[in-house]
C-alpha cells in the first residue's frame, strides 16, 4: 500500500494549487512517507482528494482555499494557518464536502492574520433545508448551498480560534468568523472562539446544525446572528465586549424555526443592545444572563414577544419581556474557555465563584453584573484595590451562605468600590447562617437569596477598610439594595472600618444575625445610615454619621422584635435638620455615648413601642432630650475615607 499511498499524495499536490508540505490519506491506510518540514507553505487552491495538513507546518493561506464535493480536509490539533486579509482569503468547504478540525484544549487549531486586517473565515455549505430554497446562491462567493438533507454532515470542528474575521465586500455582504450556510445536524462543532473581527462570530443561514462552547470577544458587528429560518440549538456561549460600536450579542432575522439557546452570557464594559429579533423570529432560551448593556431585548419590527420565550427566575418559559434586563450570575463559566489565551477581560468581575481567588490590587476591576461567591469558596480583596461598578439593581456582590470574603484595605490603602458614572448599584450582600426571625433559609427581598440558621458564631469572612460609595439601588418602594447588607451574619465575622458616601439606601442594614461592626463612616445617604431588623443583637462601635444634604430618612433605624443590640459611640450630624433615631415595632437597643447635633427629631417611637426598650446612659430614651452631648467619636478618625 505504500507506492499507492506516495501516488495518492502526487495527486493531491497537484489538486491543491500552490499547496506544499501536506500528508494526504486514504481510507483504507493511515500511513503515509511524507513528513512535516517545520516550515511555512501556501494554502490556496482547490483540494479534490482527501486532504490531511502537518501540525508542524505553519501554513499561509494566500487566497481561496476550497474543499471540494467528495473531498475532505484534515486539520490536525496544534495547526497555525496565518492568513492573508481581504476579501479573497477564505476556506470554504462546499456543498458534498468535509473538514475536520481535531483540535484540543492543549492545541487548538489557529486560524487568522500575523498583522491587521480582516480576512473572510471559514464557510461551511451544506444540504440542508433553507428559506432560500435548494441550491441558493450565497450573498458572498457566488457560493451554492442548501438541499432538503437536515442530517447533513459538513464534517467536525473542534477546538478551533478564528481571529480578525469579517472582511467586507459591502454593506449589504461580509464574511464572518464561521459561516454556515444550510448545515445540518449530522455536523459536529463544539469549542469555537471568535476573537476581534469586523463582522459576525457566528452567522447561521437556515440549516439544522448544533453549536457549543462558543466564545466570542469583540467583533464590530453580530456575535451571534441567524437567518434563513435556522433551528439547531446554541449550547454554553459566552459573549464579552469590552469595546464599543458593536452591533447585537445576538441578532435574529426572517421566519422563526425556533431555534434554542442554552446558557447564554453576554458582558458589556461598553453598554450597547444584548438581543435584537428582527421581522419574525424568535427562539427558546433557557440560561440567560446579561450584563452591562444599554437595551436587553429589541425587537427591531415589532414581532411578537411570544416568538421569543426565555426562561424565568421560576424556570418556566414566558414570554420575552422588554421591561426585564435578564441580568443574573453568569451561565456560562469563562474558565470553560481556558484554552483559549487571554479570553475573558483580567479586570472583569461577574458569574459565580467557586473556589478561593484572590484579586490583584494592581488593576483595577471593572464589576458588571452580579458577582457571587459561593458555599465553599472564599474572594480576597487586597489592600489598595479599586472596583469599578455598573450602575443599577443588577450589579452587586453577594457572599452566598457557606462562602467567604477577605477584604484586606489598610488605612493607607483603603479598598475601594464605587460606579464611574452617575447613578447607584447594589453594594456588598453578606449572607450567614446565623439566627434571624425570618427562620432557617429565608429568603431575601432582594435576588432571591438565601440565608438563616442556627450557628450564631458563623463566619463569612472579615471586611477592613472598605469604602462603598453611591450604593442603594432601588428595586420598588419596599425593596432596596444597601452599601453592606448582613443577612443572618454571624458573630466570627469581622467589620471594621469601613465608610458609606452618597447613595439611595441604607450604609449599613442588618437583618437579624449576630455580627458586630466597628469604626463606621456615613454620609449622606438618601435613607437610613444604620438599619437593622429580625432580630439582630450585635455590637455597634464608634460610628459617625453625617447629613449635609436634605431629605434622608434617619440616623439610625431599627424595626421587629428587640433583640437588644448594643450601639456604643454613636455620633450623629445634621446640617439638614431631619431625624435622629427611629425605632419600630418593638424594637430597641442599649447605646451609650450618645451625640446628636442640628437634627429636628431626636428619637421617635414610630409605633410607639415602650420607651424601656431603649437604653440611653443607662435609663430610658426620652424624646424631649436632645443629646446633644459633645461628639463620642472624633470625624478625623475617619480621614482615609475622605481623600
């Protein structure tokens, strides 16, 4: 079989125009006397008999590279294929014809240009049913595609990162990183990276074909785009932008087919639209998570929402809702995609936690979405790092019940976090596993999340010299996010130092627990500087509150039962007049060290519980008094919150 091999191999040196240095293979023996040279050859051409490259070959694709109808190439793991740019650099693989693309997490295959520009990709033709009917012309190539054959196999790719695709021909008609034209479902791709391009990551055009483990970064237009009445499914896709002038994450055009989405994360640093289902389309999608972009769902000619269903916080699907902005811990692990260098953005916080990671206090992170630390795991902030927050009720961190935060600031080196831009964000949740009168896994009022036990000296972390600043995203008139909110935190935790500005909750609210807090800085919150409810019965030490603005609700808050918490060096300030202290329900507490200055209303009983539930020096809170004892706590103390 060895000279019918070697013979085998002349013909394929003559199909394949301006191609050296391949091996070529038959079905009937594997072997073959060629052997890879190292060195760089030309791919263009035609290839007409099966087609296997050498991984140890760097090949140049100099022009159209196209598989023909009975052929099929062979793409070995570790292969570079350094492409030229323009609109004639391209590999098809036509309609009867097979590419195989073997990579591996360790070697994936590479295919893009050394230097700048955009070439035109890979396109896949294949059998299957389209809108555009059997044997339609492609808008790019004058190539043919489509047949009534959806089990249509155009071959495998796996492991494979395109870069710097979408070359334009026009403004009706581009090359993308992956087309694939009228492909069916007897295809395998699965572990596809599309990295910087001008067009499309992945454009589908009808066909039945399967996608997963799709990672996509930074292309001018489309990550993900159907047309032609595509119904394959799309499984664990992760979109990021960390640039602007993007078209859609996700783009959706002609007849709905019903196409479904799995696990679907998409991450804006640069605002943007998310989803966009133009004339009739639609699709289902279950694992939906976006974060950062300006509009979520568009549906940019009025279709109906019912074309579109989306999985809910419930997991039942409903229809698409353009008042929801599907935000949510990530679907989609950005360490899936580890193989795959440099993806993800080093300095973007969002999805989940699952391990102990410690961030860098050199760069500074950019938080957008929801970042949650889960049972088991633990984050460390070190001293002097700064996060930069997005802005609404979708943004914020939660230690999840079981999991931990260290945050390490100095007094020199605060940590910082804060949004960029105007408005507000959810701040830090801790959830523990202490008491609260909300019983054993309660249920917050904000994100669903849980908290609530039995173990009172339960241990989520500690917090040293932190500054939270413009917190207190505002869900409706009876659910808020806070600067630092403690769900049943437990006494083994620590809080010390830290500082609460701006904002349109609370600094800090602790519902039930038994966590205590020392050395706290609040100013100018729109609601309550210090907050409590369900039963906590911790310490409060040395805190100052200051009101330069009018408006806010009050000092201190404190409402349910009275677990008798103790508040000791309370100084509270107003240039603004307002209340002081506020106790509901039954609540109270035993303080000493009491100074309140320039406020209207000391203390007020709003449900008029017993004034013996408040302790003051020693006896009972009386409301004629204005406690106007010289300042407990001195405000330079807090002088590394106020650079």
């Amino acid at each position: 079989m060895k000279k019918a091999i070697k013979n085998l191999s002349i013909l394929c040196s003559v199909a394949v125009l301006s191609m050296t240095a391949i091996s070529c293979s038959s079905d009937d023996d594997s072997n073959s006397d060629d052997e890879g040279s190292g060195e760089a050859s030309e791919l263009n051409g035609m290839i007409t008999e099966d087609t296997t490259l050498d991984s140890s070959t760097t090949y140049n694709l100099t022009g159209v590279l196209s598989v023909e109808e009975g052929s099929k190439l062979t793409i070995p793991a570790g292969t570079t294929i350094n492409t030229g740019t323009g609109t004639d650099v391209y590999v098809v693989v036509q309609k009867g014809a097979q590419i195989d693309i073997q990579g591996t997490a360790s070697s994936p295959v590479k295919m893009g240009p050394t230097g700048s520009g955009e070439w035109g990709g890979l396109l896949l033709l294949g059998d299957a049913e389209t809108t555009a009917g059997s044997n339609a012309t492609a808008e790019v190539g004058g190539l043919i595609y489509g047949g009534t054959n959806n089990e249509d196999n155009s071959g495998s790719i796996k492991y494979l990162i395109i870069e710097q695709s979408g070359a334009q021909i026009n403004s009706g008609s581009q090359y993308n990183g992956l087309t694939l034209y009228a492909v069916g479902s007897g295809t395998t791709i699965d572990n596809v990276a599309i990295l910087n391009g001008t067009d499309d990551g992945i454009e589908f055009f009808g066909g039945t074909v399967n996608a997963s483990n799709v990672y996509v970064e930074n292309l001018e237009d489309d990550a993900i785009d159907w047309t032609e009445g595509w119904n394959g499914t799309l499984t664990n896709t992760y979109v990021l932008h960390t640039i602007g002038g993007f078209s859609t994450a996700l783009e959706a055009d002609g007849v709905n087919n019903n196409p479904t989405i799995v696990n679907f994360t998409a991450i804006s640093q640069a605002g943007g639209k998310a989803l966009q289902f133009k004339a009739n389309s639609g699709a289902t999608i279950t694992g939906l998570s976006l974060s950062g972009y300006d509009t979520a769902l568009d549906f940019a000619d009025n279709g109906a929402l019912s074309n579109v269903q989306i999985e809910n916080e419930l997991g039942t699907l409903e229809d698409a809702d353009l008042e929801n902005t599907y935000t949510g811990p990530a679907t989609v692990n950005i360490a899936d995609f580890a193989w795959v260098a440099n993806a993800g953005s080093d300095n973007l916080l969002n999805g989940s936690i699952t391990s102990d990671v410690t961030l860098d206090a050199s760069i500074t992170y950019n938080l957008q979405g929801i970042l949650s630390i889960e049972n088991g795991a633990s984050l460390t902030i070190p001293a002097g790092t700064t996060i930069e927050t997005g802005i609404g009720t979708d943004v914020y961190i939660a230690v999840q019940k079981g999991g931990q935060i260290f945050i390490e600031g100095t007094e020199s080196n605060p940590v910082t976090m804060a949004p960029t831009t105007e408005g507000t964000w959810g701040g830090l949740l801790l959830l523990g596993d202490a008491t609260t009168t909300a019983g054993t896994n309660a249920t917050a009022e904000v994100g669903g999340l849980i908290y609530g036990g039995e173990n009172d000296t339960d241990n989520s972390g500690s917090i040293e010299y932190l500054i939270i600043k413009q917190s207190g995203a505002q869900i409706n008139s009876d659910s808020q996010y806070n600067g630092l909110t403690l769900y049943a935190v437990g006494s083994e935790t620590v809080i010390n130092n830290v500082a609460f500005i701006g904002g349109d909750d609370d600094g800090i609210e602790f519902f039930g627990g038994t966590v205590s807090a020392t050395n706290v800085y609040v100013k100018d919150l729109q609601d309550d500087a210090i907050d409590w409810t369900e039963g906590w019965n911790g310490t409060l030490t040395n805190t100052y509150v200051l009101h330069t603005q009018s408006g806010f609700s009050t000092a201190l808050e404190a409402d349910g039962v009275n677990n008798n918490p103790t508040i000791v060096n309370f100084t509270a300030v107003s240039q603004a007049d307002g209340k002081a202290l506020q106790f509901k329900a039954d609540s109270g507490a035993t303080i000493t060290g009491l100074s309140l200055s320039g406020y209207d209303t000391t203390i007020d009983m709003a449900n008029d519980g017993p004034l013996s539930n408040v302790q003051i020096e020693g006896v009972d809170a009386d409301p004629s008094m204005n406690y106007d004892a010289a300042a407990t706590v001195d405000a330079s103390t807090f002088a590394w919150a106020l650079n």
